[in-house]
C-alpha cells in the first residue's frame, strides 16, 4: 500500500476488520446486485436510451466485475439476474 485515501481511513473507522481484509489481505467481495443496478443509472440521457445504457452497463459489470450473491438466494441466481435487467432496467 502506497497511499492511504479518504475511502480507506473511512472504513478503517467504521470496520478495521473490513480494512484489514480488504486493503492488507486483498479480499475484495464484488457488491450486490442492488449497488450493480445504482452503478448502471449514472447516466443523463432520455428514458428509452437510459434504460438501454443502464441494461449494457449493468451487463458488463456483471460480466467484467462480478455481483455478490448471498448463499440464500443462490437458488435464485439465474432469476435475480436476467430479472434485474429485464424488469428493473428495462421498464
């Protein structure tokens, strides 16, 4: 570690296990679907061209980064995933 930014003295505040795992051990757990969804609206652009943005960008994220999934809901994997980019992204 070179530097120490305001992000990580954050979390060292609220979880120093958290920063321990993350910063020193290289523990990194992609976030959840419902952080994925936000990541994938940081757009202004007309509604039909936002939804087809926020779908693709939600797609690479997915696909490039990775999305936690609980172990509770992995029976439900498939349908959380292909149902957050059609209904929740898409209209």
């Amino acid at each position: 570690m070179e530097a120490i930014t305001q992000s990580m003295l954050g979390m060292f505040l609220r979880c120093p296990h958290q920063f321990e795992r993350r910063y020193l051990r290289g523990e990194i757990i992609p976030p959840g679907i419902a952080a994925r969804r936000g990541s994938a609206t940081h757009e202004d652009l007309p509604v039909g061209d936002l939804r087809d943005a926020a779908r693709d960008h939600y797609v690479r994220l997915v696909k490039e980064e990775g999305v936690f999934i609980s172990k509770d809901q992995l029976p439900e994997k498939e349908k959380l995933l292909t149902g957050t980019t059609r209904t929740a992204l898409s209209g």
